[in-house]
C-alpha cells in the first residue's frame, strides 16, 4: 500500500513551509487566525527568533502559541507542568497549538490500599 502524500488545503509541505504567517492565516481555522490576527507575546517572539536561529535546544512555556510553518521540522521543548517535553514538529500539526502536544495530566493508576486505609482495608490479605 503506498503511502498517502501530505496535503494541507491543497498544498504541499514544502509549499506549507514557504507561506509567509499572513498566507498561513487565511488557511486556518477562526480561533488560530484570531490569535495570530492579535500578534505574538514577547515569549513567542523568543521561540521564534530561535527557529529563525536554527538553535538546537529550544524551550518554551508559551504553550498557547500557535504552530506556523516556519517551525515544520524543527525539536521544541514544551514545559507541561513539571519537565520540558520534547516534540517534533511535523507539516499535520501546522494551526494546532503548542499546548497539544505536551500533555499536563497522566493516566491515574491506583495500586492495593495500605495498611490501615479504611476499614474496609482490614480484610484485605496483607500478603
């Protein structure tokens, strides 16, 4: 089965990656073209010197930053609460927000109650 070539409202990645960020606008929905309508924070306007730069360790914590094609295969670092996730930036998460892909919350996963929880507890084997 041969693998589906990438397209984002007809154009290709490479012709993604040349859009200037008013081109881009007009091809994203409402919500990310009204936040790139309004300009970047300072913090973003840091992120994206750095993709400029070509930096190889770049961090943030702007999370609500929207993913431009300027970013397209570049390694940010995305601060989810407690460490820097590491993610990949690829054509398909072009108009998501960085925020996305660094999840803040895990899967809860409970183990047997200790000694001396509930009393409900006290029948189960200590074993």
């Amino acid at each position: 089965m041969a693998k589906k070539e990438f397209s984002f409202k007809g154009m290709s990645a490479e012709e993604l990656k040349n859009l200037s960020v008013n081109e881009f606008m007009e091809l994203i929905p409402s919500r990310a073209r009204r936040t790139l309508k309004r300009g970047f924070t300072d913090e973003q306007k840091k992120v994206l010197e750095k993709v400029r730069k070509n930096d190889k360790d770049i961090k943030t914590h702007a999370r609500d930053m929207v993913i431009v094609p300027e970013m397209i295969d570049h390694k940010i670092k995305i601060y989810n609460g407690k460490a820097f996730v590491e993610v990949m930036i690829v054509p398909e998460m072009a108009g998501h927000v960085l925020g996305e892909l660094s999840l803040t919350r895990r899967r809860v996963a409970h183990s047997a109650p200790g000694v001396g929880a509930t009393r409900s507890s006290a029948s189960v084997s200590v074993r």
